[in-house]
C-alpha cells in the first residue's frame, strides 16, 4: 500500500504532514515535539514526561483539564506520551473537529507560559509522583523501563537515566525550570505536526497557517551529547533483582543498530524470529515444548540515535529459577547464531511484520503518528512508504549475519526478576557475576 503525503513547512520552522483518506469520516492531529528525557540535565530527570503532564493544564485560552473536555464534547479521543527522545500529543475526532483540534495544539504551543502557576506544578508533581508509584514502585516487575537501560548504557550517556525521574528530582522542580523548558523545546521549529484521515488539504494548510504561524521560532535548543557507542557492551552485564513477585522475568538485551539503518531490518527479523508469534523459537520451545515459560516475546526499542536496543523478554512458570529461564534463553540464542536461520523464518517474521504495519495503517491515528516519526527522526515522512519493501528485502543469510555479530555473549544484558523470598532464602542465584540490586 503507497499512503499519500503531501508536506510543507511554516516559516516559524513547523514541518506539516499531511495524509488525506477518507474511508472513515475522522481526522487525527498529531504533534511531536523533538524533546525526551535524554534532553533532561542532570538533578530534573523525568522533567519530560511532568511537561507532558503539564501541557493539559491549560493555556491561555483553554482552562485547565479544558483541552480533554472540548475534545470529548466533540466525540474524540486523545493522549499524550513521552519517551527517551520525543514526546507527542494526539487527537482524533470527527472530521468535522478538525479546526478545534488544530487551535487547541496551537494555543498550547504558543500560550502556555501566560497560563503556568505553582499550584498547577504542584499538582501535577503530585500526579507524577503517584503515577510512579503505581505503575512503577509497587507494580510487579514495574522497575524493568528504567533498570534495564540503566543496565544498557553508561552513566554518561543521555538514555542511562529514568524516564519518569527520581522523587528526588521531581521535588526539586521549579516553576521557573518548567519555563525554561517550554522555551527551549516546545517551539515550532522543533515540532512536527501530522494530519491524517477525512479532511480538505487546502482547508487545513490555511487552518494550520493560521493557528501555528504567528508563533515565533524558537531559540536553538542545546544539542545533545555524543551519543555513539562501540556496537556491543564487551561483556555479558547481569543485574538480579529481587522483588514481591510469584515467578521469576529475563529481561535480555543485545545493543543493536539504530532504528532506520540497512542493519536495523535485519535485527528486528532476528526479534520476530525469536519472540514474535506461537511459532517463534522463544515461544515453540520454552512455553509449549519445555512448558518453563507463560510468556515470551522480542522487540525492538526503535531508537535512532546512538544504539537501540534489541529485547527478549520471558516470563517463567511456577517453580522454574530465574538461572533456568537465562540459562534456556541463552541456549536457544546461541543454537540461531550457531545455525542460523532458515528461509521460511525469515519469510514468516516479515510477513507478521508486514501484517502488522499494514494493519496499523488502516488507522488514522496511528498513520498520524508513523508520519510524526519518520519526519521527526529523519526529516522525510515519505520513507513510511519505504519500510514493507525494507523489510522484504531482508535475507536469511543476513539475519544470521546479524546474529553471529551482535547476538554473542559479550554483548548480552541481563535484567532479572526472582521472587523474593526465594532470594530471602538463599534459593536463588548461583550465577557468577551477579549484580543484586536492592
């Protein structure tokens, strides 16, 4: 499937992507912001995903809570999410809402600050706060999304750190840093606005000139530090972590090619191939055939800068240690490098792949943010149109390449959950070169 897109750019720098289908009558907005927690400097970690909060609480022309009012009232949906190097914000709405949408982004983008109190701030710290400690803190194997890449990048590198931030951090925040923040990042130029779905193109070119050209350009945000790294870790890194949990979880990961590059296809085949589907090797051998996994499955984290990461993640059955669960994984990782891959794996993983993207596609909410993306991380929506022929392209001979190079012992991280009272009770966790982390 070829999806339209037509784009331009305001003089403010705002790059605009349109996608116009009118098979349903809905339109989604889609706005990404170039600014993640890797933007975060030291003592304000999780200040991205706090902004993100901060950004419903009104602006100066919308009250606070209001932007999720008028859109509901209208028949939409809409959210906003944060991640290691964007945060976006979404709505989809009856085709005929296309004009609230737009104003209510564009209102928030250049009149926020007028609208920003230190009872807003404080809320909403409060609101992040228990937000950690729900999903994070007290949630079985909740810690996973910051420990693992703490485990997978250095202490200096922008992605070490946690997304939703320390308590520590989140208390020091002040209104002052929230509006140094805005100016820096929230600004046109460092935005990409996606529409798709039942629209006119030239109605909305002329409401997204008039709702987002007046507002200025932005001063140049700091530039991020060098973020390359060498293309495996050196060593097998392996943190345990005891936790209020019934059946131990791996968390293994590989440093793998960024997202968008030639090698990239080839390492989220290997991931399909391994954890994608009942007949991938993760779930064929550990969870029907050796019945010691529930779960398990592989993903990539889609990072475009420095390294992304490559992940299997296993869920093991009653009675079954945490040293069963790494030591079958490792086993059946070694037996894919060892032997490679056959042709109809690979064919299988693409065409899940290629299912699921196509799929994906039928949305107009989801190809607003796919849009969002490639603009985003390589300046060029138009590569959406790219990404099945990438896929297809990818051989059995080069998964396997892949797989030999990067998938070996001396470029493994593993995160590991056991119970704790088998910790308690000396029961676990015999591994050599293991880090109990508390």
């Amino acid at each position: 499937m070829r999806i339209p897109i037509e784009t331009f750019r305001l003089d403010n720098g705002l790059l605009v992507t349109l996608s116009e289908d009118h098979t349903a009558p809905i339109v989604a907005v889609n706005l990404w912001y170039h600014v993640g927690s890797a933007n975060e400097r030291a003592g304000r970690t999780g200040f991205a995903h706090l902004f993100e909060h901060m950004l419903f609480q009104g602006s100066a022309n919308v009250a606070a809570n209001e932007h999720f009012e008028l859109v509901q009232r209208a028949g939409g949906t809409l959210n906003g999410s944060t991640w290691l190097d964007r945060t976006n914000y979404f709505e989809t709405l009856p085709s005929n809402q296309l004009a609230l949408a737009l104003w209510l982004e564009a209102d928030r983008m250049g009149a926020l600050l007028p609208a920003m109190t230190q009872q807003k701030l404080d809320t909403q710290r409060d609101v992040v706060k228990n937000e950690r400690r729900w999903s994070v803190d007290n949630q079985p194997y909740g810690t996973w999304w910051e420990r693992l890449p703490a485990l997978a990048y250095p202490p200096d590198h922008p992605f070490h750190h946690s997304l939703i931030g320390s308590m520590e951090d989140l208390t020091a925040a002040s209104l002052e840093d929230v509006e140094h923040f805005f100016a820096t990042f929230y600004t046109p130029d460092n935005a990409v606005l996606s529409i798709a779905g039942d629209f006119d193109p030239s109605e909305a070119r002329e409401l997204v000139r008039r709702h987002f050209g007046p507002i200025p350009r932005g001063a140049r945000k700091p530039p991020l530090p060098d973020m390359s790294l060498p293309d495996r870790f050196g060593r097998w890194l392996r943190a345990t972590v005891p936790d209020e949990v019934m059946v131990p979880r791996l968390f293994l990961a590989f440093r793998s090619p960024v997202f968008g590059s030639e090698e990239y296809y080839s390492a989220s085949v290997a991931s399909a191939i391994l954890g994608v589907g009942k007949s991938s090797r993760l779930q064929r051998v550990l969870v029907r055939e050796r019945e010691i996994a529930s779960e398990a499955t592989g993903f990539t984290f889609d990072l475009s800068k420095g390294a992304d990461l490559l992940v299997l993640d296993v869920t093991g059955r009653p009675e079954v240690s945490g040293d069963t669960i790494e030591g079958a994984v490792g086993d059946l990782v070694d037996d894919l490098r060892t032997n490679g891959v056959s042709r109809e794996e690979v064919e299988r993983a693409i065409a899940l792949v290629e299912t699921a993207f196509v799929t994906s596609m039928q949305s107009a909410g989801e190809r607003a943010d796919k849009l969002s993306m490639f603009a985003t991380y390589f300046g060029d929506p138009s590569l959406i149109n790219d990404q099945v022929d990438r896929y297809r392209a990818v051989t059995a001979e080069q998964v396997t390449q892949f797989a030999r190079a990067r998938l070996g012992k001396d470029n493994r991280a593993s995160l590991l959950y056991v119970p704790a009272s088998a910790a308690r009770s000396g029961v676990v966790e015999t591994r050599a070169a293991a880090e109990v982390v508390s």
